[in-house]
C-alpha cells in the first residue's frame, strides 16, 4: 500500500469518530445486535421477564406448532438469529428487525392491553429502518 493510501485510509478512521452520522450508525448497529440477541437468550432464561409467554397471542400461538412456551423458544431462536445478521451484514438485518418488530407490534396488538409496548416497539422499528438507510453508507460492502 502506498504512503497516500495509508495517510488516506489513516484519515478516514480518525474521521469516522468525529462524523455524527457514522457515530450513530456504529451506536445503532451495537443496539440492533446485542438487543435481539440479549431477548432472544432471555426467552429461555427467563431474567427480563418472569413468563413470555403472556405476550403470545393466541392466533399466532395455534399457527406455532407446540405450547406457547415452545413458541417463545423458536421466537428467541429468530431473535438471535436477527442479532447475529445484523452483526453480518448490517444493510439487511436492519430489514429483517423491522420486519420482525412489525409482527411483534402486531402480535401485541391482537393480544390487546399492550398498546404502549407496540408503540415503543414501533420506535425500535423506525430505528432498525434507519440503520438499514445508514448501513448503505457506512457498511463496508
């Protein structure tokens, strides 16, 4: 590599800290990889909450072959999984959790009484969207 090019490549690290929009990607990147993961371990460890269960909807719990319990070990399977793309390939896992939050949101809503939940879930949404549109330009291709 040439001396210009390492100057260069010097430069474009020490710049990234200093860029609000790459300090922000970077921020959300760690959020939407240690998130899902941290959940989707907890949904068989039980710390967070002491029954995940009571968040299943009924109509997604009889599509989920299995007890309820079953299908809170397969959703933190899914969440593990979304954390770990995430961390692979940030454009796309940052699709893949929002569509997840869609149905989260959307199971809290049949379920009823979690109106607030959904909504701070819709937050989480739109930053997981927004980390794809930053993705594009900060990830490494």
């Amino acid at each position: 590599m040439s001396t210009a090019a390492v100057a260069q490549e010097r430069s474009r690290s020490i710049a990234i800290p200093r860029d609000p929009a790459a300090q922000a990607y970077l921020l959300m990147r760690i959020v939407f990889v240690v998130a899902p993961i941290a959940f989707g371990l907890d949904k068989f460890v039980n710390i967070l909450a002491d029954d995940w269960t009571i968040y299943l909807a009924s109509q997604f719990n009889s599509l989920i072959p299995g007890n309820a319990s079953d299908a809170m070990h397969l959703v933190g399977i899914v969440e593990i999984a979304a954390g770990l793309v995430v961390l692979a390939t940030p454009r796309f896992g940052g699709l893949l959790v929002a569509a997840w939050l869609g149905g989260i949101i959307l199971n809290l809503l049949l379920l009823g009484g979690y109106g607030d939940i959904a909504l701070r879930d819709f937050g989480l949404l739109a930053g997981a969207l927004s980390l794809n549109r930053l993705a594009t330009a900060y990830s490494r291709a």
